[in-house]
C-alpha cells in the first residue's frame, strides 16, 4: 500500500485518467482506474467521475477530501496501445511495484510517445481496409483499387484538417475529397461503380470507436458518457453522408 498525501494522488489520477479519455477510452475504464490507485493509496474515499470531456475526482479519508475537477480539451489520435500500456501501470501501482513519482513519469512517457505505426503505415493500412471493405458490397477489382486510393486521399486530408479545424469539418472535408476521387475516376473509367468505391473509400473516417465507446458506457450505466458519444458519433456520420450527397448532386447521380 502506498502512503501518499491526497494532492499528490490527485496528480496522478488526473494525469492517468486525461491521458486514458485522449487516447480514447471508455469511461468506466477511466473511471475504475482513478478508484484503483486512490484505494491502493490507503483512501477510503475514492470517487472518479468522467466524461469525454471533464475529470472530476475526489479522494481523502474521513473529512479530509481533496476534489479535483479537469476539464478535457479536444482529443489525441486514438491509440488503444496507450490504453492498454497505461492500463497496464495502473495495475502495478495498485499492486505495489512502482512509485507514485515512478508511475506519474510513466504516465508522460506514454502520453508523449509517439503512435505505434508510422504515417506511411497508416496510411497503407487504410488504403487495404477501404479496398477490401468495398468488395464486401460485391465491388469489381477496379472498384476495389478506386476505392483504395480515395481511402488513402481522404485518409491523408483527414489527419491535416483534424488539428487545425473541429472534429466534424475535418470528417466533412476528408468525406468530400475521398467522394471527388471516387467521382473523377469513375467519369474516367466507366466500369467504375460509383456506389461501391465510396461506400469503401469512406471506410477509415466510419466513427467505429465512439459507437463501441458509447455503447460499451451505457451498458455500465454511464448514460451521460454513452448519450454524449452517441450524439458524437452521430454528427461525425452526418458530416461524412452530407460530404458524398454533395458530390452526388454535383455530378447528378
């Protein structure tokens, strides 16, 4: 059991728990991880409560209780690597095999460190996953390849746009580049089907983990967190569907 003073446990559920919601944990994660090292740390009183967008923890014992509240701005690029790493150094602490100041500079280890697959990766990855996604709506190769490529250009837009614009401009702008390649190919190279290319190019830019978050946090019982990820992941696929009806209705498809 580790023998800390409150502010200094404070410090590090609140490094932990802003680095688990950026890095695009769920919030009950985040929520039992602060309660793990505040009870490893001798305190009766652990409370952690979390939203994608604010940390409010309280920990002490008896009438001494220090409260925190974080508020969280914007989000990192999802890495559930540095969920599990981080995961991972909150079940050591708890069980007693690292400092306080030993976990809080692990903490900014992960959090700075940077993602685990190169750019180029990235992108290849996102090319493969749109191509082979369009075949699953019975897309031709060409379809396949099209979509590939458009997956790999609104892919690159996307992380451009994401740091210098708000979430859902950067998913509309990047909807919209990887509909235009669609469309220019395919008044190219008839053969193309204009449906299937885009259903795959907009594969990457799907707001897959937000769903799972948002689910995965009303099923714990965090409606807050689950309604505000839902209401998010809905304004990202509202932006990605307005981009390709624009483009549709530009080449009057």
């Amino acid at each position: 059991m580790h023998n800390e003073k409150p502010e200094r446990v404070l410090e590090l559920c609140v490094a932990t728990g802003t680095a688990l919601l950026r890095s695009g944990a769920e919030t009950s994660r985040v929520e039992e991880t602060i309660c793990r090292i505040a009870e490893a740390c001798g305190f009766t009183v652990a409370q952690g409560f979390a939203t994608p967008t604010g940390l409010f923890i309280s920990v002490g014992v008896g009438d001494d209780v220090a409260t925190r509240l974080c508020r969280i701005y914007g989000n990192d690029s999802v890495d559930l690597n540095k969920v599990t790493e981080l995961n991972e150094l909150s079940r050591a602490f708890e069980r007693g095999l690292c400092t306080i100041d030993e976990a809080l500079q692990s903490v900014e280890s992960i959090t700075t460190s940077k993602h685990g697959y190169t750019p180029s990766i990235q992108l290849i990855a996102a090319g493969i996953a749109s191509g082979c996604f369009a075949f699953l709506f019975q897309a031709t190769v060409w379809d396949a390849v099209c979509a590939a490529i458009a997956g790999v250009v609104a892919f690159l837009v996307y992380n451009f746009a994401e740091r210098r614009v708000p979430q859902f401009v950067a998913v509309f702008v990047a909807s919209l580049s990887g509909a235009a390649v669609v469309a220019i190919a395919a008044s190219l190279i008839p053969t193309i089907h204009l449906d299937q290319s885009i259903i795959g190019a907009m594969f990457p830019l799907v707001p897959g983990l937000a769903v799972t978050n948002s689910i995965r946090d009303m099923m714990a019982g965090d409606l807050l967190a689950g309604v505000a990820r839902a209401a998010d992941a809905f304004l990202t696929a509202m932006a990605l569907a307005a981009a390709i009806v624009i483009v549709l209705t530009i080449i009057h498809r």
